[in-house]
C-alpha cells in the first residue's frame, strides 16, 4: 500500500489553514491518434501533430501534480495491439487519447475493448476556426480533431464499453479546455488514492443506525481501498505514555488555531476549561502516533468503554486531533461510518473539503436547512476561525469535553452521500447547494446554513427519495458533474438532486 504522508498539521503563520499531507501523483498515460497514410501525402504533417501532442502534455503539467507517460502516436491497427500491453503494464489511473488528427477506429477499438483504466478523448484543434479563403486540406487535418470522435463513440459501444468522456475545444487560449483537463487529472487523484488507501476502523456503528452499516469487503470491491481493522486499545496505550514535552506544544497549537469564546445559550456548553484542553492535546498526540504507526489514510470509528476508564475518555475525545487531520488530508468521520468516511475521502482528492454532516432543523422563516454534525469536521473549509467549546456532554453518545464548532466557507457548497440499495450495491447521492453566512447554533458543533432550489421543502423531499443515508460529505465549490464521472468510473450507480 501506497502512503507518503506528514502528520505535521501545525497552523501556518498568520493562517487559518493547516500544513495538508504531501499529496500523491496519480499515473496518467497519453497517446495519440492519428492516419498512417496521411504522412506521405503531406510533408511536415505528421511533425506538426506530434508537437500539438507535446503542447497537450505541457498544458497537464502546467496544472497539476501528476505523473505522465507519453505512448507517442497511434496510426494503425498493429501499434493499437502493441500499445495494449504497455497500457496495462504501466498501472495507469486515467489514460488521455489526443486526436491529433482524423483516424480510424482501428487505432482505438481493441485498446477500449482491452482497458478497464478511464479514458478521455481529447480534441483540441489549434485554430479557433480556418482562414477559409487560404485554407487547404493539408490545415484541414491539422484542425480536425473532433472528426473521429463520432467513429470512436460508436466502436467503444460496439466493444461493450461506454462512451468514453470527451473535452472538445481549442489548444491555444481556451480556459474552459484547461479546466476540463484538471479536473480529470483531480478525478485522476481520486481513483489513485482510492485504490491505495488504508482506511482505519475501530468499533461499529451505534447499534440501531441501520443505514450506516457495510461490509468491509463490499467496500474493497467497490472502491478498492484496504478497511484496516483497528482497535481503540491501540490509541489508549499510546495516550498513557503521552509525555508532557509532547503535549504542550500540541495544547499551543489548538489554542494557536482555535477561538475559545465563552458560552452563550447552550447550558451544556462552556468556555473551554484547561482540562478538556488538556486531554484534547494529549488524545491528538495518541492519534498522530497511531496513524503513523498503522499508516493509515482515513479513519471511521465509534467506541464506548467503561465509565470513567481511559478507553471512554479516549474514545469520546479524537474530536480536536480528528478535525486536525481532517484538514491536512486524513478524512476522519464519527459513528463508524466507512461509507461517508471515503465519500469524505473522495471529496478531499478533489481538494473540496469534505466535511462529515447530516442535516439539522430548517428554518422556514428565510427557506434554508442547518447542515452539519456533533464530532470531527474538515477546518480547512470553515469560515473564519473555527470555535472550541467544552461540553458537559455529547448529545446521544457517551463522554464529555471540546467539541468543534464552525461554519462552512460561504458559497457552493456540494453534498455526497453513499449509500447501499437492497441488493447489496452502493449508490451516490449527490446535491449542490449555496452556504450562506449568518447566525448558527452555539452549540460546540459545526453548522452551515443551506440553501437549495428549489426550495428547501421541495429538494429535501428530492434527496430523500433517493434512499440516502443520513450522514453525507459536505465540500465547497458545485462539484456534482465531476463526482458524477467518478461514480461512473467506478460502475456505481448515481444521481443528482436536481
């Protein structure tokens, strides 16, 4: 398994932010397309072509961290069937084909028929439109890029595949092209990491959350990650031999990067007392050793323990360390939840957030519901500083001490939820919808105010009616076409709440 991470989540200075994990490089392929007999009857064609392929493979390394293997050109059926073993050898996570030119369908038939890696038709002609009065069929070819794409749609359903995705544009000046490609290359990130992953579990969910419930190895299957079987013990012991030379400047750091205000109407909430801050420090210091040591990359956990042992005081109180690593990269959710643990996962690759929530009251006085949850979130998404409260208790949990309060960054916002059907598949459920900054409960939990069309009556009864569970990742930004693509990508069943 795959992990290059830092558990260094100190607050940069004079920022709200937090220092992210190094990020991993997805293994993205290219090759191009185009007609072999084209290159004798026009000299300096076949040139031209492969230097749009070059300027094609500068513009994804002008955006994103990612590593490129360039397969050159395609012009026949013979290179088709060479190159397949080479794509398969390579451990690719998406693969681009460039159409450079017009060519025919047996340069990509058997490679479509033979990779299950995601491909994407680029057609990125150089000119915005011909010179038609100088023009000549030699700038034709130069320009028709989009021209086998109809043959190529129609031999990938012959072959039993899907259409592949297509960006259609221009290769100079055309920021709408640009960002298409980036956000494959981010999908890119999202399938890679998945299928490295090393998720964390400690516990099972609370016993009557019949909607959160999974299996491990259907989990595998579907999204390839490994579901590391952890137990809280592993924490606790870490959190006895805790010193005091590591505690400290963990305490600085919360206090560095949190807002401690005092109480204002919640009488189970109060300013944040030196003892919850105290074994909030000293549980973080556990938690980094352990993700450490089990090399982990997302955990979900929910645990109880005796009355007053250390297991409960552990266990109740991963609420600070969690929403630090939230936000530098390692998804942790509450409850156990495995399934929006790695929809948390899947919305961080994006670089979106990704915040555990579930929806709160409405206000039908202004037409928004409050979304949001008790427990860790992403702080790398709040608005402002986000807020330590100490709270006499947890609401319908065990244990008592800080809790997370902030509002997400205002804007779009994009929700996921991944949930199971009956015959034991997974389903994305995903909406869009607008933060909008104003008051929220003073609670010790996080809250955003939500705003969806058409309003907030109509899209609720929307996304029930989908069969969501009752907990979903909560990212920035209007992401739901290309969370959408992903879900494909991974043959799982989707749907948007329009």
């Amino acid at each position: 398994m795959e992990n290059t991470t830092s558990l260094l989540v100190t607050p940069e200075e004079n920022s709200l932010s937090v220092r992210h994990r190094k990020r991993t490089r997805p293994r993205i392929g290219v090759f191009g397309v185009g007609y072999f007999k084209y290159w004798g009857q026009f000299e300096g064609l076949l040139d031209q072509l492969l230097r749009k392929q070059e300027v094609f493979i500068e513009k994804i390394n002008a955006g994103s961290d990612v590593e490129i293997i360039d397969f050159g050109l395609v012009d026949d059926a013979t290179k088709a069937y060479e190159l397949v073993p080479k794509l398969k050898a390579a451990n690719l996570d998406l693969i681009f084909c460039d159409m450079l030119t017009y060519a025919t369908s047996s340069t990509f038939g058997i490679i479509i028929k033979s990779i299950d890696t995601p491909i994407v038709l680029v057609a990125l002609q150089p000119d915005k439109a011909l010179d038609y009065g100088n023009a000549s069929t030699y700038l034709q070819l130069y320009n028709d890029d989009i021209c086998a794409l109809p043959e190529f749609a129609g031999v990938a359903v012959r072959m039993g595949k899907k259409i592949p995705e297509m960006i259609i544009g221009t290769l100079h000046d055309d920021p709408a092209a640009e960002a298409e490609i980036q956000e494959y290359c981010r999908i890119a990130t999202v399938l890679h990491d998945l299928k490295t992953a090393r998720i964390g579990h400690i516990g099972h969910p609370i016993e009557s959350m019949l909607d959160m419930h999974s299996d491990s190895t259907m989990l595998t299957a579907h999204f390839s990650p490994h579901i590391v079987q952890c137990e809280a013990h592993e924490i606790v012991t870490k959190f006895r031999t805790a010193t005091d030379e590591e505690i400290e400047p963990v305490k600085e750091r919360i206090l560095d990067f949190f807002d401690t205000p005092d109480p204002v109407s919640d009488p189970i909430s109060e300013k944040l007392k030196e003892a919850d801050l105290q074994i909030a420090a000293q549980v973080t210091v556990a938690l980094e050793k352990f993700v450490r040591e089990k090399n982990l990359d997302a955990l979900a956990y929910y645990y109880d323990g005796e009355d007053g042992s250390d297991t409960r005081i552990v266990m109740s109180n991963l609420i600070v360390g969690n929403s630090l690593l939230t936000g530098a990269g390692f998804p942790m959710c509450g409850e156990s939840d495995l399934k929006t643990c790695i929809a948390m996962l899947i919305m961080e690759r994006l670089g979106i957030g990704g915040s555990f929530a579930e929806f709160h009251p409405v206000d039908f006085k202004e037409d928004f519901v409050l979304v949001g949850h008790d427990g860790p979130h992403n702080i790398a998404i709040a608005e402002g500083r986000p807020v330590l409260r100490s709270l006499k208790k947890y609401h319908g949990k065990p244990g008592f001490g800080a809790g997370v309060e902030f509002q997400i960054k205002e804007g779009p916002i994009t929700m996921l939820s991944i949930s199971s059907t009956f015959d034991g598949k997974f389903k994305f459920v995903i909406a869009e919808g607008e933060s909008i900054k104003g008051p929220i409960p003073p609670t010790g939990n996080t809250n955003t105010r939500g705003f969806f069309k058409p309003d907030v009556r109509t899209f609720l009864k929307r996304w029930m009616k989908e069969g969501p569970t009752h907990h979903f990742a909560l990212g920035i930004g209007h992401h739901a076409a290309t969370i959408q693509k992903i879900a494909n990508y991974l043959n799982i069943e989707s749907v948007v709440i329009n």
